[in-house]
C-alpha cells in the first residue's frame, strides 16, 4: 500500500524477485488532494542523496544509508539496461557558513576518510571560483562525489514502467482497514470490495497509521505525524556558467541545478520544514532568501512553480520504521526527509523478511539482506 518511492521500490523489488505483487493507492488513478499539497512527499521531494556525508558512520541510519547507496548504482544500471533510466547527477557539496559548522565538516571528512570513503575538503580558496557564486558566507565544504542526486519523477516512473512489464498489478484504490484472516489479511477498500493478500506492507506515508489502529500496541508505537516541506524551481537569468560539482547543501537548504531543463537555467531550492499540514508563506520567502544568504543572482530569479510534501515523521522514535506489527503485516514508514535515499535498502529489508518466512521480527542495527 502506497505508491511514492518506498512503496514502489518495495513493489518492485519484489515483483522482480518472483514474487505476485498488488499495489494500492488512490493517486495511481491521479486522485491529487485538491489542496496543492501532496500525500506522497516523493512527488516533492529533490532527491539529494547524502549517505556518505551523513554524520554518523556506524549504526542502523548509516548500515541503511549505504545499503541504499549500492542498491541505487545497481538498480540504475538494471534499470537503464531494460529501457528506463533514472536521471542521476553525482555529488554533494556541504558547506559551512560559520567557525563551529566548519570545525564540524573538518572532523567529519577526517573520520569518513578514515572509513576509506573518498571525501574531500575544500577549503574558501577552492569554493571562491565557483559559479555562481555560492551563499555566503561559505567558510569551507565537504564534497562527496559518491553522494549525488536523484531525479524523482523519472526514479517513479522508471519503477513504474518496469515493474508493470514484469507482472506488478496497480490498482487506483485506498485501503481502509486491513482483517487478520487465516494465511493471511483483508484488506477492505474504499471503494466497497476487498482484496486478499498472504503479506501486506504499509508504505501509505501518514496514512499508515489509521490503518495501524486495529492492530495492537499501534496508538503509540507507529505513531506518525506531518511535517511538510517547501521547495522551488527558479529560472535563472543566464544559464550556470559551470557546473557545481554536484548539489550543493548550505545550511539544511539544498541548491540542486538542473542542466537538462530549458538550456542549464533551471534549479531547485527546498525544503522548508513545518508541522502540521498548511503551508507558511513567509517560509516560502524566507526561503527564497536563504535566511538573508542568498547571492543577487539567486534572488533575481523567477520562480517557476512551487510545490509542497507530507514527510511522515515517527513520533518518538528514529526513522524509518522497518518492523512487523504483525506477523504478515510489515510496515516501512516514517521515511522523513530520506524516502528516496532509503527506498532500495527499505525494500531489501520488506524482501528479506518475506522469504524468511512468517516470523516475528525484531529490528537490529546489523546488515540488510
């Protein structure tokens, strides 16, 4: 259940290892919320991958991350093989506006390349070059060429179309309510019928949990709230004069260029993040402005289009939630901001609990299958 890119990669990583799958959500029909704001936060999501620069680098997050990161080269490869490639821009560049962030990239990239992982710091003298301009201040910057960034729409629908000649089945509906059954679920339909399935695996973002409810133990320990992003494509004045080496990341703002888009002057600047559902035009703004750093050429652009996401967030806990709230019944959700990065390492994990059998599980901070 749920078709953004975790459900989809779960979809079709399955679909491809032989299994009969089904896969449910109103949008497959175009069924949007009628409010500019997406259920699915893939669908407003830049695809910035940051799994070697993420900030820890040992743990359940990082085993996840870089899982991803090898299942993402190779299910591009097979994917662009069989006739749908997935837009793919390496490298990352994380700056630091200030004395205490750059102490920060500093001890980072010494314990990442300690790790063997190609990390590289560069220092103001090698970032002044670069155009255009970055925001400033930029005191320093830590670049993966490994990390990079994927584009979403095409990672769907190169899925999508994949999966669908392999067998996978869409259906346009929304499950409402799922019954344990012998050898396996209900699952109830808005639509009035039902359909029967020997596993079921949530991956509806906030919806999970209203399908969560009857399940024990599920008001709190799957509890997801929304937390909604902003973002915005901007038509620059004049195409970028070089590429950056890669997405750039300053301050938790991502600055992705897109060179395929009307002749290298388009790029995507996201995302803000605010509880609840309704968006703040004064984040929208503020957001243009970079908190007060972006450079002129930046603030002379046009803005394009803007679009918004619901990240579903655990409540109390870490994200993802990859677990088993029954025995048939798994959940991958509460992906957060990293739903693209950790869809291929999300979907091993829904695969390997499947052909290990009906077994409860309980999660570890070890390897993925």
């Amino acid at each position: 259940m749920g078709a953004g890119i975790v459900g989809l990669a779960c979809a079709w990583w399955l679909q491809c290892r032989g299994h009969q799958v089904l896969l449910l959500d109103p949008a497959l029909g175009g069924d949007g919320s009628g409010d500019g704001v997406e259920r699915s936060g893939s669908r407003a999501a830049l695809g910035v991958l940051m799994a070697d620069t993420f900030h820890r680098d040992r743990g359940r997050a990082w085993d996840l991350r870089q899982r991803s990161l090898q299942l993402w080269n190779q299910w591009r490869e097979e994917l662009a093989r069989r006739g749908h490639p997935i837009q793919h821009r390496p490298g990352v560049l994380l700056l630091a506006a200030d004395a205490a962030e750059e102490e920060r990239l500093i001890a980072l990239g010494r314990r990442k390349r300690a790790l063997g992982l190609p990390l590289a710091l560069w220092d103001r003298q090698r970032l002044a070059p670069l155009l255009p301009s970055l925001p400033q201040p930029s005191l320093a910057g830590l670049h993966s060429g490994r990390d990079g960034q994927l584009d979403p729409g095409s990672a769907l629908a190169a899925l999508a179309a994949d999966g669908q000649q392999r067998g996978l089945m869409l259906r346009a509906e929304a499950a409402v309510a799922l019954q344990s059954r012998q050898g396996g679920w209900g699952v109830d339909l808005a639509g009035g019928g039902s359909v029967q399935a020997a596993w079921v695996v949530l991956a509806p973002g906030t919806a999970a949990g209203a399908l969560l409810e009857g399940v024990p133990g599920s008001a709190s320990r799957w509890a997801l709230e929304p937390v909604l992003g902003q973002a915005l494509e901007l038509e620059l004045e004049e195409p970028l004069p070089t590429p950056w080496p890669g997405a750039v990341v300053w301050r938790g703002l991502n600055l992705v260029p897109r060179p395929d888009l009307e002749g290298g002057r388009r790029l995507w600047l996201g995302a803000t993040l605010e509880p609840g559902c309704r968006a703040d035009p004064d984040q929208l703004t503020e957001l243009l402005r970079m908190g007060g750093a972006a450079p002129d050429w930046l603030q002379r652009a046009q803005v394009v289009s803007r679009w918004q996401g619901l990240r579903p967030h655990p409540v109390g806990r870490p994200a993802p939630l990859l677990e088993m709230p029954a025995p048939g019944l798994l959940l991958a959700g509460g992906h957060y901001r990293n739903g693209l990065l950790l869809a291929p390492a999300s979907a091993a994990w829904v695969a390997g609990r499947i052909e290990a059998g009906d077994t409860p599980f309980q999660p570890t901070t070890g390897s993925f299958p």
